[in-house]
C-alpha cells in the first residue's frame, strides 16, 4: 500500500487547482504555530526543556519526529476529507477522487472537438477522446434501416436509434456496466424479439419528451455522458446508392447486401435540413473529426445534408481526416486509401483538411485470413506526399481489436487512436500550456 505523503503528490499535478490550497493550509497552520510560539514561546520551551531534558542531538531527533508525525497526520486526514466528500457526493462511482477532480478540472477545459460519422468507428473514436477532452460533441448519421432500428423506423415512425445509442454509452461514465443493459436484446413476442434495451430506452423518451433530440438529451443526463450526442438531422432521409450500371438502390441494408461497386449516393428526400445545433458546434470546434466509418453509409451521409460540409469547409478549426483500416464487402471492395479520399473528395473539400491519420500496422496473418473469407482486406496505403489534397499523413500504430456481434473484429484502439490525435494536432498542442506557460496534462492517465 502506498504511503499517504505518497499518494498525496498524485493530487499535486498541474491545473488541479490543488496545489494552492494545500500550501494555504501548511501557511495557516503555520500561522498558528507562529502566534502560539509569540504568546507562550519562552514559557513553554522552558516547560518542555525541564519536562524532556535530552541532549542536544536527541532533542533534533524528537523534533524532527514531531515534525514528520505531525506532516503524515495532516496529509492522510486531507486525503481522507476529500475522499469523504467525493464519496458523498458521487457515491455510485468507482472512480478514485484524483481521477474525477481530474475530469472535471482537466478535461473540462480540453479543446471543443467536433466528430462525424456512425456506425462502430464513431463509437470508437469517442471511447478515447473522452480520455482527452470532455468538451465533444458527436454528430451521428441517422439513415441505418437494418436489425433493430429499422424495424423501429417502420413501426413507429422514429429516427433510428442505434448508433445514438452506441455513441451514448462510449461517452457514459461507467460504460461498462451500462452497455451490459443498454445493449441487451429481448426476448418473448416477435414485436420485441431483438430489440436492444437502449433502442427501445430511446423510443420512449422521444414519446415522453416530444422529440427524438429531448430524448437523446435525457438519455445523455442518465448516462452522465462526457460530452454531447447530436442526430445529424431530425428529419427522416433513406440513403440512395447509384451503382455501376446505373441502376438505384435503397436503404442501408439493401446497399450493403448488393456486390456492384457504388458509383455515388445521395438522400431521399434530396434536401435534408440540418439539426441547427450541429452547424453551431461546427463552427465553434476547435478541432474537426471526420472517420473512421463506412464511408457510403456513414460518413458522407452527413455530408449529404444541406450545408453540414459547408459547415466544416467553412468552419475555422483544425480538420482531420481519420483513415479506414480494412475495405467492406459490397461498399469499398479493393478501394485504396487514394481510391476512398477520392470518393469522399466528391462531397467534401478536402484541401480544406489538415491531417490524415493512417495505421501503419498490419494485423495478424489470423485476422487476415478470416477477413478474406468475407472479401475483406486491409486498405491499401497508397497516399504519396506531398499529395494532391495537401493532406499531411501521419502513420503510427493505431490497430486494435474488440468483440462485435459474437466474432473478434479488427477495430482502432480508442487509445492508441485518441494519442495519435492529441500528439499530432495543433488544436491539443495548445492546449498543453496553460495560461501561466506551464505545461497542462492532455495525456491519457
């Protein structure tokens, strides 16, 4: 077990707002030191020379003693108080007190950062940003059509719920116990068969509120999320691709089944009104995100609402582009790097981005050979530089896995993902240094 004073120099990290308070209390108690030696000082030192009549190197020794008892005593009843508090005042937590001080005086003033995109790697994405910054805000494509938040499409005339969902429980405080719940699928009648808990969570609070962006905020207040959820619109839109031979499809599940390559895509209605909240976050951002995702049918569907890529073209923050790892069978069959920026290009200016993070690391020949059996590979890094974009690649080891659907999948690792981008942004390099000059933790702890 470490010892008190130990632990206590934990709390003495930069921007805490600790620091100061513990040196009021040692001055305070100085003080009083100090005004009690001014009213008795001679009285009592002749007192306690009588009373300990030790040699003069014994008498150090006891003082010094006294010193170092009196120093433990105070630190471990500091750390005790706080400790006390915190319990009390979050009681459900199992997070240690430097931790959440840490949260909210740290990442409460991390740079606002903006992240587009649905799916899994949006979820990703925001499982480590909130490690470095809780001021995030997430912009989340609503036109999935499959598995239970199609079916909720139909029968109740919703926006789809999933990916909200997803997205609300990788920004929630204790997301691993609330994904057990949030996540769970029902069983009993076919009405209910497969519907995830959260989904149906969601439905119910759009009905009680009046709005599905009032059942995303209240749903966000349960969670204790770090940060902030926003459907990119709030109107209903079925994603249309137009394929190789011209022919017109509809849905997200009907695209993603279908093997011809996808020659564009676009929205049904054609104009889509934006959730007003998402153009103000984007034009405050200080960073700008967009990826990873599928890149038709989560990505450039937010695009594809009227003014969003205006928004981030016009937007004053930095922008960063966040590279796919592997192609998907029957969206990006052997799309290249250079091959996917092209497609997105035709959506979105993309001289206007700053950045584009690569994984440089090959997954195992394992994960290989199960993705060649569902025609999937790596994609393939094929972006010189300089390049036409005026992108800058950055290349560093970002591969990770996670369980999805029962299966062990090739997926970013949250943390690895979110220190490429504190390490490789301006937007994080300044704010490293507080008002003072002294360097601010951005790490993740």
């Amino acid at each position: 077990m470490r010892p008190p004073l130990h632990r206590l120099f934990r709390w003495l990290m930069p921007g805490l707002g600790i620091k100061r308070w513990i040196t009021l209390a040692f001055v305070s108690m100085g003080l009083v030191v100090i005004a009690t030696l001014y009213a008795f000082g001679a009285d009592v030192a002749a007192v306690l020379a009588r009373v300990l009549p030790l040699h003069t190197a014994a008498r150090h020794t006891f003082t010094f003693l006294m010193i170092g008892s009196g120093l433990f005593g105070f630190s471990l009843s500091l750390l005790h108080l706080v400790r006390s508090v915190t319990r009390a005042l979050a009681p459900q937590t199992t997070e240690k007190a430097s931790r959440l001080i840490y949260q909210r005086r740290i990442l409460e003033r991390g740079p606002k950062v903006v992240a587009l995109g649905g799916g899994t790697g949006l979820s990703t994405l925001l499982r480590g940003l909130k490690q470095i910054t809780t001021n995030i805000t997430a912009v989340v494509t609503v036109t999935d059509d499959g598995g239970s938040s199609g079916r909720l499409r139909k029968q109740v005339d919703v926006l789809p719920p999933g990916d909200v969902r997803n997205c609300l429980l990788a920004l929630a405080s204790d997301e691993e116990q609330l994904s057990h719940y949030f996540q769970y699928r029902l069983s009993g009648p076919k009405e209910l068969e497969g519907h995830a808990l959260g989904n149906l969570l969601l439905v119910g609070l759009e009905q009680a509120t009046g709005g599905f962006d009032r059942a995303v905020e209240a749903m966000s207040q349960f969670l204790s999320i770090h940060g902030t959820v926003l459907p990119a619109t709030l109107d209903q839109a079925q994603l249309v691709a137009i394929v190789e031979d011209g022919s017109r499809i509809e849905g997200e599940t009907a695209i993603a089944a279908d093997t011809r390559a996808i020659r564009s895509v676009q929205l049904s209605p054609a104009s889509i009104q934006p959730y007003g909240r998402v153009l103000d976050a984007i034009q405050e951002a200080d960073l700008i995100l967009l990826g990873p995702g599928s890149l038709f049918t989560s990505l450039i569907p937010n695009l594809l609402i009227d003014g969003i890529a205006d928004a981030i073209e016009e937007a004053p923050g930095e922008k960063v582009l966040i590279a796919n790892l592997m192609t998907q069978h029957g969206e990006t069959d052997a799309l290249s790097l250079r091959d996917h920026l092209d497609k997105l290009s035709d959506y979105l200016r993309l001289s206007r981005f700053d950045t584009l993070l690569i994984n440089s690391e090959a997954p195992s020949g394992e994960f290989l050979a199960k993705y060649r059996v569902e025609d999937a590979e790596p994609v393939m890094d094929d972006l010189s530089e300089p390049n036409e974009y005026g992108l800058v690649a950055i290349r560093e080891e970002l591969l990770g896995t996670a369980e999805w659907v029962g299966k062990d999948t090739v997926k970013h690792d949250p943390e690895k993902l979110a220190r490429a981008i504190a390490k490789h942004t301006r937007t994080f390099a300044q704010h490293r240094f507080s008002d003072t000059g002294r360097p601010s933790d951005v790490s993740i702890p």
